[in-house]
C-alpha cells in the first residue's frame, strides 16, 4: 500500500510539472527536503519564487486533494521555504501554490487543478 500511495504521489508530482511548465512556470527544485520536510516543487513565475504543494488522490472517496491541504501542512511548507531561502537573496518575491490532481483507477489523471498564491508573502 504505501508503494502505491508513492508511485501515486510521484504521478501526481509529474503531472503537476508538466501543467506548470505548459503554462511556462521553469522547474528550478523537485522533491526540496530536508529531515524537517519536503517541498514537491519549486519553480520560478516570472521574478516570483513559488513553493508548489502537490496533493494527489485516487479517486474522491475518502475527500478531495484540496481537503488534505491543511493549514498545518501550510505551515510546514512555510517552514521548509524559509530553510530553502536561507543564504539566498531575500528580496526575491515568494508564494504559495497548490496542485490538486485526481487520478481514476487506472492511474489516469481525471482533474489536475492549479491554485496559484495560497500564500504569498
């Protein structure tokens, strides 16, 4: 089960990529981590530095992905870009996005929504 739920959220993570290189977001970092969290994806939108949280479900039984997206799991995400931004530039602008991809059963994206600025700061 949780190679499953890894190979999931890897399919969602490439979807996610491939949405926002498509609307011409460049991939700088994927898969940010360090033993205090990760961050899926980190991307440039013009001179804006964007955190991108990836949520993927199978399906919509047991919630949809935009009702994982907690404001603990926001906090984290805040948390893992400040550790990203130390000893860079800090006049660089920076938000928070969010992707939600739902896949059927066959692993088939069936919605991969883009929300652009949870957070910015």
């Amino acid at each position: 089960m949780k190679s499953e739920n890894r190979n999931v959220g890897r399919l969602g993570e490439q979807l996610a990529r491939q949405l926002l290189s498509d609307k011409g977001y460049q991939v700088i970092e994927r898969n940010f981590g360090t033993k205090f969290g990760e961050i899926d994806l980190i991307v440039k939108d013009g001179d804006i530095l964007v955190f991108v949280e990836v949520k993927t479900k199978k399906g919509l039984d047991f919630g949809s992905p935009e009702e994982m997206f907690t404001k603990g799991k926001m906090q984290r995400v805040k948390r893992m870009a400040a550790v990203y931004l130390q000893g860079k530039e800090t006049e660089t602008a920076c938000r928070v996005d969010m992707v939600a991809v739902v896949l059927d059963n066959q692993n088939q994206p069936e919605r991969v929504t883009h929300y652009p600025n949870v957070v910015m700061w």
